[in-house]
C-alpha cells in the first residue's frame, strides 16, 4: 500500500509541477459567497493521500491534502493552508480546479507574462527574493512542511 500511496503521491504533485515552476494565482469560491482572489501562490505540495476501496477491493477515489503557500509566506503562518482535496478537474495545462472537505472550489491559473506582466514581475522578484535569502527559507519551509504534514496526518 505504501508503494502505491507513493506511487499516487509522485502523478498529484506532478500535476502541480507547471503551477510551481511558472507561477500562478488563485481565486476562492465558497458556495453563497462572493469569489475572494487569494494572490499569487508560492507553491503547491501533495503532503497525504488517501485512497479509498469499494467492498471488492477496487479504488473508487483518492482524497488528498495539498499544502500552498502564499507569496509573502515568510511573514507569518497566515500564509501557508492546507487542503483536503476531494475532487479536482484539469481541462488544459494552465488551468486547474480544486474542491476541498468543505466543498470549497479553489481555480488556479498559471501566470501569462505576455497577458499578466504585472504578476509576472511580482512572481520574478519573489523567487528572486527567496534565491536571496535561501537559509532562512529553508528553516521556514521545513517548519511550515512538519506543522502542515501533522495537520494532514490528523485531520479526519
């Protein structure tokens, strides 16, 4: 089982991969409730995965908490969320949808600098800024992974 978690682990963050390299946004729509546009996003990373099997052993599904983090995560634990993912969708390479526990719908987009100039600026002189002052990220990155690991490992 261990393997095929693994396995499951490695195909859901490649999913992930374009979004992390080139940058994206992400917006947030909760069901009666105005979209709130969550920013750019640092980065995605599938920290659990649960599959779930019909009484024949087959998988019927596969839950997922996914851990982002929000450009600016550097100031403060605010930044960082993690995610129960139930159901997700992908039409084409840029675009990627998300529905959480809560039935919570997260749209990601990944930047177009052609389109964005402005985010793409915003997304260079971040990752600049994190090249800059890579020690104290990678504190920063190993406390927030070991705090949102136990947080998936414990959520029901």
């Amino acid at each position: 089982m261990k393997e095929f978690i693994d396995i499951e682990k490695g195909r859901l963050q490649a999913i992930f991969e374009p979004f992390n390299k080139g940058g994206s946004w992400m917006s947030l729509f909760e069901p009666g409730r105005e979209p709130v546009r969550l920013g750019l996003i640092d980065g995605y990373t599938v920290i659990r995965v649960a599959p779930h099997f019909d009484a024949k052993g087959e998988m019927k599904r596969i839950d997922f908490w996914l851990l982002f983090k929000s450009v600016g995560y550097d100031e403060g634990f605010q930044h960082a969320h993690t995610v129960k993912v139930i159901r997700w969708s992908q039409d084409d390479t840029y675009l990627l949808d998300i529905v959480d526990d809560r039935n919570r719908r997260y749209h990601i987009e990944l930047i177009f600098p052609d389109q964005e100039p402005a985010l793409a600026s915003d997304w260079k002189r971040w990752r600049r800024y994190k090249v800059e002052n890579r020690d104290r990220f990678e504190r920063i990155d190993a406390e927030i992974l070991t705090e949102h690991v136990r947080i998936a490992e414990e959520w029901e």
